[in-house]
C-alpha cells in the first residue's frame, strides 16, 4: 500500500472509526456470538489474491463486529474499564505511521526521550516523590514480573549470575494476598519461587485489605523457618472490591524486614490524580516499585502500563544485555529502555499519552474520575436503600460490590440467583456486568468507568438490575 | 475527543502520514539528536490546558522529528528491517478505534478468533503441519522466556507448584550457541536457570552454525555431572550474521535427551513464505515452540510475534490462572489467549496482520522478499570482486556481513578504520548501518529489507560505503 492508498483508506476508516463511536450506545454491549462463530466466517485458507479496501472494512462490520464485545460502551460495567479515548487512538496512529521501534537510545531518541519525559510528567500529575523514574510496559502483569524478578536478585544477590535460584541455600519467599491480582501469584510462580514459598496473608474481613501485623507476623515464622523474605506485593484497589492495602504500614513492615516492596496501583492510579484521592496509597514513596495503568480508568489506549522504580541501576543489572550489534558511542549518556524489562523492541508508546494530555487535558479526566466516584457513591446508596440489596465491601472507587438476597433463600440459591440475574442484564445487550466470588460467594461487580458513562446511564443501568434480580 | 473532533483531526493526522511517508527518502536516515536534545524542547512540567490538533502536528514535526531514526528509510540498513506496512498501520488503527481488549473469549470473542484464524493461515504460508498452534505476542524475546519457562516446567515437573526452582536437587540446562539473539540467554537468566546453568554450543567458524556433536557432549557431559540437560535454542537467521543453526540435528539430539526444542525463527520466519527457502529450517516440525516475527521483515508493524506450539495444554498448565471475576460459562469450550503467556490483557493485534494480508496479498510480499534476497546476492558478490572488501559470512537471507580491510594494517587499526567509516557513513545521513562484532572484531552487517529499498538504492550505498571507507 503506498502512501495515496493509505490517504484514501484512512480516511474510510477514521469515518468508519467516528461513525462507530457514535452509534456504540445502540449496539448490544456484549457479544451474542458463540464459541466458533467469529472463526467459521473467516476461510480456512490464507487469501491468495487482494480484496478493495471496501471489502475489508465491509469484513469488519459482518464478521468482526458481531464477535465484539464493547469496552466503549456506556453501559459496560464489566471488568475494570479500559477506555481508549479517541485522542490517544491518534497518538498511537501516530506511532505506526512512524514505524518506530525502540531498541537503542539511538534506534530512536524521541522515542526513549519522549517515553522519559511522559512518565515524568505523570509522576507529578500524581504526586509521587522525585525519587521515582519510569518507564512504559504492556501491562502490570508484566510489571509485577519484573518486580519480582528484581526483588529475587536483590534477595538472592544476584544468583542469576551463579547458580540461579535453582543454587540457593534458604528458600526466598513472596507475600500478598487471596485479593491481589491473579498476575501476583502467576508472576511469583513464572519467576520460580514455587507455590510453597507464597503466603497470602490475612485481610481484614470488612475492607479485604491486608492486615500488616499478620504480615509482620508472617514474615518472622518464615525467618524463623530458615526461609528468606524477599518481597511484598501491597495492593491499591484489588480487582474483585477496590479494597486499599494499607501501604505505609506494609511497607514499614517490608522496609524493616529488608523486603522489596512493590505497590500494584493499576486501576487505582488513575484515582491519585485527584489530591482528595492520595489518602489511599499514603506510604507510597516509601516502596521499590510501582504500576499504574493509564489504559485502563485515564482511557489511554491499550496497552500502556507504567511502571516507577527508584533504583533503576538495579533494574537495569538484572535485566540489561548488550550484545555488540547494538553498541554506540552514547551509550552511558542515555537511558537504554530495553535494559529496564523483558522484550528487546518497543513501540513509541509515549506518543499516546502525549496525544491525550495534550488534546483532552488533564482537568477533563479530572473532571471525568470525580463524575465516576460521585457515581459509585450514588449507586452504591441506593442499593443500600432497597429492600434486598446489600452492598459487600467499601467503596474507595468506582466499582460497587453488591448482591440481591431474597429473604429465605440458602447461600447457594442465592449464588444461583445472582448468576441468573446478571446472565439475564448480559444476555439483554443493555449493560455488561462481570460477577466475582468474595468470602466465598457470587456477588456482582458494577463497575463504573466507561468514558461515556453519565448519570442517567446508571440510573438506567439500575432500573435493569433491580427488574432482572427482583423478577426471579 | 468527541467522534466529531477524532473525524477532523484523524483526517489531518492521515494525510500528515502520508506526506511524512512521501517525503521519507529527503530526511536524514539516523537522527542528528544529541542525548537530551528532544527532552528539553519538552516543557518540565505536565501541561494544565489543551492545544489545538495543528499545534500538536507541528510539535510532532518540531520535537519529534529531529529525533526519529528512520526505520521506514529506503536508505535503513541498520539492525533488521522493522517495516511498518501502511496495510497493517490501517489495522492497527482499527484495533484502537474499537477499543477491544482481550481477557477472556468473552471479553472479545472476535480478538481470540480472529487472532486463532491468522496464526492458522500464517502457519499455512510457511508450510509448517498442522501439529502447531499459535497466538501472538509483542516480542520475540517473550515468546524466548515463554519457551523457557515452558521447558522448565516440563523437565522439573511443575517445580512451579511445590518449591520452586530453588528445591530442585539438580540444576536444569539450557543450551544455545553464542551467536543466539541475546534476549536467549536473558530469558533463561530471567527464567532462573542462573549463568552457571547456560551452555553457549560451539559453532562451526565459517557458518556460525550450532554443532549438533558438539550439543550432544555438552549434554552427556551434564549428565554425567548430575546436572539435568533442559532445553536447547536453535537460531534460524542469527542477529549478527544470520546464520542458519541446523535445525533437523539439534532437535533430533534434543528429543532423544528429552529436551524442549525451541526454534528462533524471528528473522528468517518471513523467508520461509518462500519454498525455496524452506531447506533453512527443515526438520522445524520436530520442535516443540516456535518463534516468527512479522513485525520484521514482512512489514506487520510493530509489535506482532507469532509464537507457536506444539502442545498448549502444557503452555496452559505453566500459564494459566482462573480468578472469579473472569469466569464465564463458555470456559472449556474456547481458547483463553490470557493462558498461553504473561500479560492478562492483549490488543486486538490480528487485524493488523489481517489487513496487510487482505490489502498488500501474500504475493506481493513474497516479491518483495526475493528482491531482498536477490539484493543481497548483488551486494555480496560486488563486494567479493572489490580488492580490499571481504564478504565474511554466508548470505542465507538479506544480510550481508563486510569489513574493508586495507592491506597491511593491524587488526585494531582494521576495527578502527571500520567504526570509523561507519560513522561518517552514518553521520552524513544518507544511509545508516549498524556494526557489530564477529570473531572478536568489528565488521559491518548491510541488512537489507526495507519495504522501499530497490536496487538502485543498493547502488547507492555501495557508491557510499566505498568512497566512506576508501577515502580513510
């Protein structure tokens, strides 16, 4: 496609982008479609000539469309929200047609100094210290690898150098929670520390956070039992309830128990860019690590993970190569990316968030989070004022925990009945709901973020739930 | 950004691309930035406001430009080619505009299967059997450390699940050659194999090829020593040279010492649309995972990695994790992508494979590759019959391997004189090579592969790099 083709083309497709958007509010929010629907409207076999850039964009609305299931939507409450607002589409537009790719500082220098710049920024707009540099991953499941691959090497003194943990004396072991991510225990497991060497300390029974004394308490039976320490993963909004670890406490704990400390701020982060927020990751300053995802609640288009760490000559002994074919006379004056994490290349991610602060500004997503928070509290009180309604756990957030319990039914008719009325809400392509389990039980996550969401789509959004749970 | 606002703005920033893309081939090809430079010409602080769509663009062109080595010059011989096809930019956009994130088969049903169909129809076009399923990954070098920690799960059976790599009583072995990508022996130091636990597998001195004798007694050697040979790597196009590992023997020596078998295909992948060119990995089916990067030489743009495997029941068992809050009813009877690697969340990167295939066609990228190959034959044979050049590798694929070696100088000063060539070659802006080292000195790898690079390009260089070097 040469560059006249790809002037006509684009212009389809952003038209085809734009009128999209506009019609997503009548569009089911998720997928009617059934397992092999989407695939068995694809050939078997790879084309073997070309079709009109019509035909493809034709393609996209018969076999893609049905097969999506709309993040976009205002009346997606699913999940987290992972926005793509349109002005960091652009950026990111802007990344491919570049072609960039970051492997060097030199390989591109605005794509290394830009990425710099950008996380700088962001660090202020959420005032975290100056102690802090970062970097751009794809995900936090990616960023809590890396923290706990750099934790083992601070803990083992770089064995990877020797015999690897495979070499060690004492085992190295990694706490969290039953409520942190799932990223959490799979990145503990990829990195090698075995399930043995896993605890998930006790949360508080009413706010799922993580109580530090049993931490505390924890660390010294594993001390105790020939097993070393080597880091906490602290959690600022789980994924089921937005529970806050409390993290001066867990990392007062960690630092004096020479821990790494990591801090998973994904969704949360977005919150911290309101200063009435910052309550909820005091102590932060005082962690190793850092993510927080912009592409999820901000809406910067995914994926764009960032990730602080305030030792960055540690990160980059642990994950630095340097073969020759990359070698130039800079190096040492720069920030060589690739030596901060896993993949060799990199997209000019940066560009993305430049593109939305530039064009949305910063107030309107501040504008937009304190709509969200005001929107969880609404929901959250009238839930409480109904009759059969109960709200499970606090609502720091956006995403209010809540169960319908008809008087005299067991916990597992209710279990049943809450998985009825939500697959009933998803089944109607009126709003999108996920459920999740909490001490035990079902209960359903509204979780409010969409960048489209208003008032009134809540308000629509309950009449639905309470006419889907209250009919059964 | 309301659709309106994205119409207007997407319709500038298209049209800005295509000039950009127009013009390519008048820019400098490496930029003239000095570190720091595109830094400071960005404010310190994050903005409070908004700019208007024209003042970004030409922020683009003012701070970003000046900053851009350009990977999409015809005149780009540096590293690999890292082409970003205008079919596949539109794909990309798409992805974004949607907005679709991949967790579950529900999340997006689409995003799993269309992504299943592609790396169906691209395992098609390579002639690989139906033994093999794929999904796509941002880099090459996660799709290493995926292998690797695939293998080392099989070869402990599932240490992940008790103690871990450090309560393994003998050490797991991971063998490559040296002249592997360097993210091979990362992955496996990441992998917690530790240094001590990495064999580096003589190579043959005039193919730069692994010697499958020499793999075999390095493993009966660790064996013999207690030590528990695990995995071996087999590069198919190596980064300095693109020498061609045999892949038939090591996977046979491999699976009798019931070895995981990788195959790093990143470069090379793309050559095997070709049938002629299928001899360079013959014996690839007897693998156990695969890598092919199409964001390389094919012209995916960036980040597109098809990892392939041959068992991903065992790939689910080492990856997998099933919190509540993604639970759906349709699990089991659907392909959860989220399992078969690291991060939780994945973009829609089908489409942009989708796209090129459909818009470009697989035959004119199969042109485009045996005018490649075909130029670095012309290349190679150019320099042979010029005194003083010396072509010092052979030239499977696009990369040509060369050093100027006037007669009668020291091999320091010959490395001198090299760097130094190269530079001035570089600094003018007219074309950019990247060197790097083989057998201990400096020597200058042309890879060619840029979409846009035809013959009288490679002329030109020639031209260039003669009077570069002959002047000196």
């Amino acid at each position: 496609m040469n560059p006249e083709e790809f002037r006509a083309a684009g212009h389809q497709l952003i038209d085809w982008i734009a009128d999209f958007r506009t019609r997503l509010p009548t569009l089911p929010v998720r997928s009617p479609a059934a397992p092999g629907e989407v695939r068995r409207r694809l050939p078997v076999e790879p084309p073997t000539g070309t079709v009109p850039f019509d035909q493809l964009l034709s393609d996209l609305d018969e076999v893609v469309m049905p097969g999506m299931t709309h993040f976009q939507h205002p009346a997606f409450y699913g999940f987290f929200p992972a926005n793509a607002s349109l002005s960091s589409v652009l950026g990111d537009l802007a990344s491919g047609g570049l072609g960039a790719l970051g492997i060097t500082w030199q390989a591109n220098p605005a794509l290394t100094e830009v990425e710099e710049v950008m996380c700088d920024w962001m660090r202020q707009l959420v005032g975290l210290s100056t102690d802090w540099r970062g970097t751009i991953f794809d995900t936090a499941s990616t960023g809590g690898l890396v923290a706990l691959m750099a934790a083992r090497e601070r803990a083992s003194r770089f064995s990877m150098r020797e015999g690897g943990l495979q070499a060690l004396p004492s085992p190295l072991v990694v706490y969290t929670t039953e409520e942190a991510h799932s990223s959490i225990p799979k990145a503990a497991l990829l990195a090698g520390f075995g399930d043995d060497n896993i605890r998930l300390v006790e949360v508080d029974r009413s706010t799922f956070a993580m109580d530090p004394a049993a931490l505390g308490a924890a660390i010294k039976e594993d001390i105790a039992a020939g097993r070393k320490p080597a880091v906490v993963v602290a959690t600022v909004g789980t994924t089921a309830t937005t529970a806050i670890d409390p993290v001066k406490a867990i990392a007062a704990v960690g630092r004096s128990n020479d821990l790494w400390v990591h801090v998973d701020a994904a969704m949360a982060g977005t919150a911290m860019l309101l200063p009435e927020c910052r309550w909820m990751w005091e102590g932060v300053d005082d962690a190793d690590s850092l993510v927080w995802n912009p592409h999820k609640w901000m809406g910067t288009v995914f994926d764009c993970s960032l990730f602080y760490v305030k030792d960055p000559a540690h990160l980059v002994g642990v994950f630095s190569s340097n073969p020759s074919y990359v070698r130039a006379a800079v190096d040492g004056q720069v920030t060589q990316y690739r030596d901060w994490g896993i993949p060799f290349g990199r997209r000019f991610r940066a560009l993305k968030l430049w593109f939305q602060l530039e064009l949305d500004g910063v107030e309107s997503i501040k504008e937009r989070v304190r709509r969200d928070l005001a929107g969880a509290q609404w929901l959250k009180e009238a839930a409480e004022a109904t009759p059969e309604w109960r709200v499970l756990a606090p609502v720091p957030l956006q995403t209010v925990c809540l169960r319908h319990e008809p008087t005299g039914r067991s916990s597992d008719e209710v279990d049943a009945h809450t998985l009825s009325w939500v697959e009933a809400v998803n089944k109607s392509g009126q709003a999108y709901l996920t459920p999740a389990r909490l001490d035990g039980q079902w209960m359903v996550r509204v979780s409010i973020g969409s960048l489209t969401t208003e008032r009134s789509d809540l308000e629509a959004l309950w009449g639905l739930m309470r006419s889907a749970a209250e009919a059964q």
